[in-house]
C-alpha cells in the first residue's frame, strides 16, 4: 500500500471560508492555516483564496488583478485600460519570495473606474461594462488575464499549495469579512496560473471540489450570452453561470442553486404546488445550466456567501458556527483548525444551498 500523500485522492481539491455576519474583519491568517489539515488533497498545481471587505479605501473603484507574462504584455494592456478607465492606481501587488512558488508572472494591481462619457455613448450599466473589458483582455490579448475584478475585493491564486501561496502573497496582512479558499488537484485540466481557483467575475467568486460533467453543454449555454471559457478547465463556468442568473436575469441565490443543482423530477412531483411551480418552471427555462457531475461549491459575493453540493452530494462539505462567524470546508479537520470549538457541526444535504449573509451595513 502506497504511503499517506503518495496516491490519488479520489475526491481530491479542498475549499475552505469563513464570514462574520458581524462583518468583523479576519486576518487571512486563519484561513490559510485552514488548508493545512487538507494538504494531501492538492498536489501543489493550483491554490487561492478570495478576500471580501480589504480595500476599504478604495471600496468606490473596480480592483483588477492582473497577471502578465512580460512588460509588453502590461504595456498593451494599460493602454487599452487608459482608454477604457480612469485608472486611479497602479501597482505590482505585494508578495515574498517563497521557494515552493516558482515561474510567477507579473502581477499588478489595478483601481479603476468606467468612463461617464463611455458608458452613456455605449448605454451600458457599468457592470456590465467592466465585464466586457474583462473579457476582451482575457480572450484576445496574449499574456495578460485579469483574474479579480470586483469591488473591495480580491482573488489571489498561483501554482502551489495553498498555504504557499498564502504566504507567498502576504495575506496574513490583509483582512477580510469574508475568505474562502481552494487547494487543487486537477485530474483532466492542466495546473497553470490561471487555472487556479477563485475564478472571478466582478464580486462573485467560486472554489469548487469536483468534475463537471456537463461542462461542454454548460458552455455552449453561457458562451450565448457573450461570455468566453478560456482558461482550460471546468470550473470558470460555474462563475458565469452564477454572474448570468443572479445579475443579468435577477434570480435569488435560492433560484441560482434550483438551477445549477436542479432537484429531480421525481422530487419536483413531490413538492407543493408553488414550489413546483417554481422549479419547473427554472428547469425548463435553464435547462443548459444544470450542473451534473460530483461537485461542492463556495460562491462569495459582496456580503455573504453561499456553499451548495451536487444533488446527489457525491462531494463532501460541513458546515459549522461560532458566535458570529460561519465555517465552511471539505473536512470538519479544516474547520477545527480556525475554530477549535466551533459548534452546531453538520454536512448539508445534497442541492440544499447554504446560504450566509452579512448584516445589513455591516460591510
């Protein structure tokens, strides 16, 4: 038998968040030693966290973060951004030289805000702005890709474990109301930069633990709308699918989980006539958005976040609380690591979203 770390871990990649629904801001040194318990569930390509609530100065301004493969690279890109923005601020964001971390790219910070006289000559609300900006650089510009671009917000990620790539970017000088962290174990997607989780697109971000086997049909789906799957791996759209439905068409988180984790028809012929009503009727409009295959997810997003499993819960996930925190993650051991005596411990049901939010001016 192959010793502990040495064989594949077949329910491998580890997610990992904490939130204070106080809105009480936590150092990003628990959520890294939250990872630590779960190592043997990545294998080093691919780890990441995202932050909610740390640019607090700046909380007006879009964040992008940005990886280059070279200075021309950054030079074509802060050109168009020029023409795109007023861009407040522009930085290379902090990070320590960490030996487990190698082949890094440049990797800046951007503050921006979208243009008045753009946004009026092209009748568009500025988020959705941003996100045509964002998906230009990522699909047509070669070595660069903007991998955060929300408000007082922001992912970090790299190749690596995740506890490396914790201390590689300096989040224990970063606070947050919100963390949510990922450790991967790519099986069918090469480990690159990009491909690490948090995947982002404005405020929402995702961490996922799993196989989506629906993912082609997925992406013909959100592909319609103008989004681009580019970064060689399932995950991304699992983000835009979360960006399609709660932005652009309005559902609730609730809805959002009814479509991604849709309930069986077996299980909708069960359900009183309102609910059944609802959940038809979201199966059959968004058919393209079922999310199939075994997977756990942690959607962050301004003021809370939200953890929802397959329907047939084929991945694992707890849940438990202290005080005013809330503590998701693959094992109870990640959780134990944050909070040694957090209570109220148990794992949701499959397709049963949990969903955390923040108080009310809280954040």
């Amino acid at each position: 038998m192959k010793p502990e770390g040495q064989v594949r871990i077949p329910s491998g990649c580890a997610i990992s968040a904490v939130i204070s629904r106080k809105g009480e801001r936590i150092s990003g040194e628990k959520i890294i030693t939250s990872m630590k318990p779960m190592r043997e569930r990545s294998n080093g390509l691919g780890g990441g966290f995202a932050a909610y609530g740390i640019y607090p100065e700046m909380k007006e301004h879009y964040a992008l973060h940005v990886f280059f493969n070279d200075d021309s690279c950054r030079a074509e890109c802060e050109k168009f951004l020029k023409e795109s923005f007023e861009v407040v601020s522009a930085k290379v964001i902090p990070t320590r030289k960490t030996p487990e971390i190698t082949d890094e790219p440049l990797i800046w910070r951007y503050f921006v805000s979208p243009l008045k006289s753009v946004l009026v000559s092209m009748q568009l609300d500025e988020k959705e702005y941003v996100v045509r900006v964002v998906t230009r650089i990522n699909s047509t510009m070669k070595g660069c890709y903007v991998f955060s671009c929300g408000k007082n917000m922001g992912a970090f990620k790299a190749v690596g474990f995740p506890e490396d790539v914790g201390h590689f970017y300096r989040l224990e000088e970063y606070e947050a109301y919100s963390w949510t962290a990922h450790g991967r174990y790519p099986t069918n997607t090469p480990g690159w930069w990009g491909g690490a989780h948090p995947f982002a697109m404005l405020d929402y971000t995702v961490v996922h633990n799993g196989e989506i086997s629906s993912y082609d049909a997925n992406r013909r789906f959100i592909e319609m709308f103008g989004y681009k799957c580019s970064l060689l791996t399932d995950t991304e759209v699992i983000t835009y699918i979360a960006d399609y439905l709660l932005r652009r068409q309005g559902l609730t988180l609730e809805e959002t989980a009814c479509v991604i984790a849709a309930p069986f028809w077996e299980t909708i012929s069960r359900m009183e006539e309102d609910a059944k009503a609802k959940a038809t009727y979201l199966r059959t409009v968004f058919p393209g958005l079922l999310v199939t295959g075994p997977f756990s997810i942690i959607l962050g997003f301004e003021g809370g976040l939200m953890a929802l499993n397959d329907r047939l819960k084929l991945r694992s996930m707890v849940v438990a609380e202290k005080g005013d925190k809330v503590y998701v993650a693959s094992e109870e051991a990640a959780i134990r690591a944050m909070e040694p005596d957090a209570e109220n411990v148990f794992a949701p049901m499959g397709g049963e979203p949990v969903i955390v939010r923040v108080e009310e001016g809280k954040f």
